[in-house]
C-alpha cells in the first residue's frame, strides 16, 4: 500500500529526477556508481522528507540533501551495487569519460579538470552551474558569502592554472 | 569568457539522463541506506555494549569475588558508582549529538555533528582505557597489600633487594600489558574509524582552512 506522502514525495522526485543525476555526475565515477549515489540520495530524501515542510522550495530542500549525502553521508561501497535498472539499458549515463567525440576538445578538459577537484569545491561550482546566487552557496555550505566568492575566484584560477599549465 | 562560463553554457543545456519511472523510484525508497551515519551508530551501539559488557564480566570474576573478601568497599564502591554515571553521561551525550545529525543542515554543520557523534564515543572508549588501567593500578595495590599467598611468597625474602626485584617485575608486566592493550585497540580504531571517516574529515578540514 503506498501512503498519500509516499505518493507525493516519489511524483515530486520523478519531476526533479535531474538535478539528483546532475549531482551524481559530478560525484560518481561510472554508471554503477552514479546509480548507487542516486539510491542513496533518494533514500536520504525520503527518510527527510517529514521534516520538510513546504517552506522552501522542494527543489532547494533537495539540493542541500543532495550535496549532504554526496558529500558527507554516503559511503563507496564494493557490494554489488546494480539494484535497479533503468527502463532503457542502452542508455548511457554520460560520463566525461564518454563525452561525445564532436563536442568541444576544451569541454571535455575542463569537465576532467573538475571531476579532480575536492568534494567542497564540487559543491560550490555545481551550485554555480546551476545559477545559485552567493548568498545561497554560503548558506548551503555554511561559510560567509565572503568566502564564498574567494573560494569561487580561487577555484577559477585553479581550473585556468590546471587547463593552461 | 571563462572557463566556468563556458561550463555553465554546456551544463544548462546539455543534461540527458535516462528517466525513472515513479514505479522504479518508489523501488528505491524500499532500498537499504549505506549512510556513514548509520555505520557510525551501529559501530558506537557495539561499543558501548562491548565495554558495558567488559565491566559486567569484571565484576563476577573470580578476581573481583577475592577483592569482595577484603572488605574494601570504600575503594569499589565510589570507583563503579562513577563508572556507572559516567556511562549514563556518555549515552546521553551521543543520543543528543546523533539526533542533531540533519541532512537538511549546512554541509559544514552537518560534518560538525557527524564529528562530534564520533569523538563522543572516541572520548567514552578513552574514559574506559583509563578507567581499565586505574583499575589495574588500584587492583595489584590492593592485592600486593592484602593477598595472603603474595604474603607467604614476600615473607621468604630476608633482602628488601629482593623486594624490588619482585615489584620491579610487576609494575613491568602491567605496563607492558597496558602498552599491548593501547596498541591493538588504537590500530584497530584506526582500521574501522579512520577508513570509514577519512573522506569527511579531509572536507571538514577544507571547510576550517577556508574560515581562518
């Protein structure tokens, strides 16, 4: 029997199954693994779904818990880890690693580039990538906005230093 | 324009991803989690179960019923009664700092709490070794001053060289036990905890340089 929250959380997750794989995809190393992270940020969102009260955007609720179990909560582990399939087997999940040959040499490096970076400069690129405002980085980090920016500007000349060596 | 400008055109844009179904979703919130929280709680149950468990054997041991013999009370007693609060303190300790664990927190406050779950227990099972040695210590006193076999083998010796001798062979055996003890359960801390808290603690670490 499904409850009525159960149905809420799993039709509010499949509308923002995106950003779960965006996350994924920085954090993981191949399918297997970005299919593993996936179930434990699922799991994690739904076992924090009681306290989400609808203050805050669904959306944003699940960016913190996101980057949390990509960064903190989750565990690489060497279980066999293919517990679910997606619908289309032949699909794969695009990896730097099987970036298209036609698309941008650059791309490609600095896709490579950031995939080396640490977990904390991960986090605060993804939530620039997908156009989160400083204030927002600082809060989801739990830094100042000040050193938001110079952990920003720092990652810049990191990733110009590393792509122009 | 910038590298990052460049990666956030590509990013925005280009995001295929095969699509779940709500059915295959709904498969996954009946997954069990591998959280390093979860990890971290059941390894600190067992812990603190071990070395209750340890304290509980102590106390039917054959040892501990010659100790009763020697009407010392007034040593025992204050040493298990704050054995005992200490334990309550600890339990307590982690519970609050286990229920503070919130994946909805700041990345920062949330690896605080995760930290600070584990130096709990670290600091329970510190307690313990030190309780263990002061309980060593306090034993082989009370047993060098109150054992009667002890009492009969001393009496044999006419030098207080001798003396010396046998106490010297005592106080080395104890610390060599005490070193052995430290050494295997740090090595195995080591094992267990540092594996499974190495990622964490190297962020957090990122996270404090970027503060001073």
């Amino acid at each position: 029997m499904k409850s009525t929250k159960e149905i809420e959380f799993v039709t509010q997750i499949e509308k923002h199954q995106n950003l779960i794989h965006k996350i994924c995809r920085l954090y993981s190393n191949g399918d297997a693994e970005h299919k593993d992270l996936f179930q434990e940020i699922t799991i994690q969102l739904w076992k924090a779904y009681p306290k989400f009260r609808g203050d805050s955007k669904f959306s944003t609720w699940m960016y913190r818990v996101g980057i949390n179990t990509a960064i903190s909560l989750y565990r690489k582990s060497k279980r066999k880890i293919l517990s679910y399939s997606f619908d289309d087997v032949s699909y794969k999940i695009p990896q730097t690693e099987t970036y298209d040959d036609s698309q941008d040499q650059q791309l490609k490096s600095i896709y490579a580039a950031i995939k080396q970076f640490n977990d904390i400069d991960k986090a605060v690129i993804f939530l620039y990538l997908e156009d989160k405002s400083y204030k927002e980085i600082s809060e989801m980090i739990g830094i100042t906005e000040v050193n938001a920016r110079v952990k920003m500007n720092r990652i810049k000349k990191k990733l110009k230093t590393q792509l122009n060596p | 324009m910038d590298e990052l400008e460049i990666l956030k055109k590509d990013w925005q844009k280009n995001q295929k991803f095969p699509k779940l179904s709500k059915k295959e979703i709904y498969r996954l919130l009946h997954k069990k989690s591998s959280s390093i929280v979860k990890w971290i709680f059941i390894l600190s149950i067992i812990e603190f179960c071990f070395w209750t468990l340890i304290s509980l054997l102590m106390k039917d041991s054959e040892a501990q019923q010659r100790f009763d013999s020697y009407d010392i009370d007034y040593i025992i007693m204050p040493l298990m009664i704050s054995g005992y609060i200490i334990l309550a303190y600890f339990f307590v300790a982690f519970y609050k700092n286990y229920k503070k664990i919130s994946s909805t927190d700041s990345v920062k406050l949330l690896m605080k709490n995760i930290l600070n779950t584990r130096k709990t227990v670290k600091h329970y099972v510190l307690f313990n070794l030190i309780f263990l040695y002061i309980s060593i210590i306090v034993g082989i006193i009370i047993e060098v001053s109150n054992s009667v076999d002890l009492k009969l083998i001393t009496a044999k010796f006419t030098d207080t060289a001798d003396y010396f001798i046998l106490y010297g062979i005592v106080a080395i055996l104890t610390l060599l036990m005490m070193v052995l003890l430290t050494g295997i359960l740090l090595g195995f801390y080591y094992l267990v905890y540092g594996l499974l808290l190495k990622r964490l603690k190297k962020n957090y670490k990122v996270l404090q340089e970027l503060e001073q």
